[in-house]
C-alpha cells in the first residue's frame, strides 16, 4: 500500500501535501510522451507520480517512468517546483490535497515503451501543437514553461 494511502486512512478527507515528480521525455524530434490516464477522467498528462518514504526526488521520477512507461530515465534536467493554492486538488469521494511536483525533462532515456494497463489507456508522443486538449492543465503548464525557458535561453533541447 502507498504512503499516501496509509495517511488517507488516518486523516480521512483532511488535506494532506503531496510531494510528487513528473518527467517531460522529449524524442529526437522534441515531440513529448504523454500518458492517456485511467483517472481522473481520461486526461492525458506526464508520466509520474507519488514519492515513497525513502525516495529522493529523482528516484521518485525514475521509478515511475520506468512503471507507467517501460523506459529506464538515465538523467534528468530539473525544470521547475509547482506548489501552492492553485495545486490544491479535491476529488470526487471528497479527498483533498496540495501538491509539490518537481518536473523534470530529459531526452536521455533507453528501453522499449509499453503502456501499463493498470495505469493508463494509452501513451504516445506528441508535438507541441497537438497536445491534447483534455491533458492535465498543470502538466500543460510545465510542458509550455519547458518551451519557453528553452526558447528565452536560445537553446536546442539538449
């Protein structure tokens, strides 16, 4: 059972705070892997997930790629820290939390992709100008905040 879940029971509805990671994998032509999740209501957004106790960050980052896509993450580029008001979250059985996600980005992964079917129902990659409109709005933030940073400091993705 996660931590998080193991909290849930003893707080009930009560908030909590979430630390969690999201990785932005970009492919030779830039284009994104998104994630088509089971819930909450079929939304596309970035591989990623909960941290567990004794994880660092990046730990956190790599073992959920690796789950929910099959590729092994080799390095990772911090992009930003997303917190505050505007990640507060209440879902339908009434939980709320904040979440903390570290999203990262890199273009350094190897091994064969595969959707886990317990986690999603389809994963593939897009280009910046196909997104999908039903992708988790903060993870379009971050994929837009990754486009523009490369953009302001004149970058080629990696």
């Amino acid at each position: 059972m996660a931590y998080f879940e193991e909290l849930r029971k003893l707080v009930g509805h009560r908030p909590l705070i979430l630390p969690g990671a999201v990785v932005i994998i970009l492919d030779e032509d830039n284009r994104i892997l998104l994630q088509q999740r089971n819930e909450p209501r079929k939304r596309w957004g970035l591989p990623g997930g909960i941290m567990e106790l004794g994880e660092s960050m990046e730990e956190t980052a790599i073992r959920e790629v690796k789950e929910e896509t099959g590729l092994h993450v080799n390095s990772l580029h911090l992009l930003n820290v997303y917190s505050g008001k505007n990640y507060h979250v209440k879902v339908e059985n009434g939980d709320e939390f904040y979440v903390v996600t570290i999203a990262y980005y890199t273009k350094d992964v190897e091994g064969t992709l595969h959707l886990d079917k317990k986690e999603g129902l389809n994963i593939q990659y897009f280009s910046k100008d196909d997104i999908p409109e039903n992708i988790v709005l903060s993870h379009k933030r971050m994929i837009d905040d990754l486009f523009q940073y490369l953009t302001n400091e004149k970058r080629k993705c990696f």
